[in-house]
C-alpha cells in the first residue's frame, strides 16, 4: 500500500505543479497581450485623432559635419 501511495502522490505532485506552471505562463501571456492591445489602442488613437490634440509644432535644424 505505501509504494502505490508514494506513486499516487508523485503523479498528484507532478500534475499539481505543471498546472501551477500553466497558470503562471498564461497570466504572463495575458498580461503581455494586454501591454500590446494597449499600446496600439493609443497610438491608434493618437493617429486618427491628431487634429483634436493641441500641440504647436517645433522645428529643430542641426548641423553636423563628417
């Protein structure tokens, strides 16, 4: 009984930390997802709504000499 136990509990142990694995990988993929969609929500919104943020344009000249 105690070697069919042990087994048991080997099996459970393994299961129990590829599933934690598989929680961890896929909060991280979410959250990187998430950085993503946001990044192109603004830059999307930025783009199309260039006319409506106030902003005065600057000019810089530089000169440089090789």
């Amino acid at each position: 009984m105690d070697a069919s136990a042990a087994t048991a509990r080997k099996k459970r142990s393994a299961k129990s930390f590829w599933l934690k694995q598989l929680h961890t990988w896929h909060w991280m993929s979410s959250a990187i997802s998430l950085i993503g969609l946001l990044l192109f929500a603004i830059t999307g919104f930025t783009l199309n709504h260039a006319s409506e943020i106030e902003a005065s344009p600057r000019s810089v000249e530089a000169s440089a000499q090789l």
